[in-house]
C-alpha cells in the first residue's frame, strides 16, 4: 500500500473506533452494536480492491482486538475483517463508478451478516458462546438493520476521501463525472431525480438544435429570395 493510503486508512480507521467505541457502544440499542469500524473498512475497500481491503481489515480489526473494553482474543476480529475486506474489494466497480445505491447496500447488509456469523464461528472454535446466550437471529437482524441505516452517512464519504488521496480524476469537483459520483448516486438512488434531470437535459438539446436548424432554414430561404 502506498503512504497515503496507509496514512488516511490509519485516520479513517483510528477516529472510527473512537467513536464507536465512546459513543456507538454506550447507546445501549437492542441487539448489536453500529459497526463503524465494518463501514469504514467496507468504503475504503470499494476504493483499494480486495488487496488492500484485506490489509486495511487485517489492521482495523487487530486494532479493534487491543483496544480496550476488548473482551476477546486478540486477533479474532482482525481475521474476520479481513476476510470482509477482501470480499467487499472484489465488489470494487472497474471504471470505479457505481451506478446506484444498490450494489454498496446489498454490500454493507452481506458485510454485516457475514462479520456477525465470522465473529460468532471463530468464537465457538475458542469456547466462546456469548452469541448463542444472546441470541444469533436477533444479532443478525439488528447488525445489518443498524449498518444499513448508519452507512449513508459513512460509506459515501470514506470513498470520497479515498479517491482524492489517490488523486483520481473521478474525485475532481467541477467536472462532468460528478453528477454520477457514488455519494450523490447513493443518497438519491430510486428517486427519478438523475433520471429526469438528464431527459430534460436531452430533450433541451433537441429543442435548441431544432431551433438553429429552423432559423438556419430561414436564412438560406432568404437568400435564395
């Protein structure tokens, strides 16, 4: 990994467990716990691929292993993040565009169910049955209902940050490619707006070219006049 990625993922991943773990964790929700941590991972590996999403889980969850109030081995959440990681890079779009919110949705949801059911394997492999005590269906359910409603506000702007410290051209404000960028592409999936901004767009292109055709017409049956 190249030093600005090393550098903004040591931030983005640092200032996330921060939070989740002095703010996040004392909400005291039913079920799980927002994982601010997975979001973080899950947008920087959309931008990095699966190679450095693997390295960025693998760094996140060991961090995430140290930290206090940490109540289980170290190392376990750093395997299971960076199995995640490296799956959700393989979601990495080629052209690094993503058309609508669905693709990052059904990502985040697949990532949360499958961080749940990783953590709470490896656990039963060590002796731990925590999860079985509280109940797998409801953690589960509460894991991707509550990443689901956070990553709006999470996802969009890691990869945002991401492809400017990678100075991609699709990062660039101003340009035309920022009307299709994935935060705008995320928040206004499924309303038509795009979608209806780009037909009255079309459509006032074809009544300007008519308009010059008419007029061109008209100059030249003057002349012939």
């Amino acid at each position: 990994m190249r030093v600005n990625r090393i550098l903004l993922s040591s931030a983005l991943i640092v200032v996330a467990l921060v939070v989740q773990v002095s703010v996040l964790a004392r909400l005291h929700l039913p079920g799980a716990v927002p994982d601010l941590l997975l979001l973080t991972v899950l947008g920087l590996a959309l931008v990095y691929g699966h190679v450095g999403g693997a390295l960025v889980g693998f760094g996140a969850g060991l961090l995430a292993d140290l930290a206090p109030p940490a109540d289980h081995a170290a190392g376990r959440y750093a395997l299971v993040l960076c199995v995640i990681g490296y799956l959700a890079g393989l979601a990495k779009p080629e052209n690094g565009r993503l058309k609508s919110a669905t693709g990052p949705m059904v990502v985040v949801v697949a990532a949360a169910l499958g961080t749940t059911l990783l953590y709470a394997g490896v656990g039963a492999l060590v002796g731990d049955t925590t999860a079985r005590h509280v109940g797998l269906p409801s953690l589960l359910f509460t894991a991707a209902l509550y990443d689901l409603l956070l990553a709006p506000f999470v996802v969009p702007g890691i990869m945002a940050l991401a492809r400017k410290a990678e100075n991609d051209p699709l990062a660039e404000t101003g340009s035309a490619a920022k009307s299709t960028d994935i935060s705008s592409g995320w928040l206004s999936s499924g309303t038509g707006l795009k979608i209806g901004g780009q037909r009255g767009g079309l459509g006032g292109l074809k009544n300007r070219a008519r308009t010059r055709t008419a007029r061109v017409g008209r100059i030249k049956g003057v002349k012939r006049l």
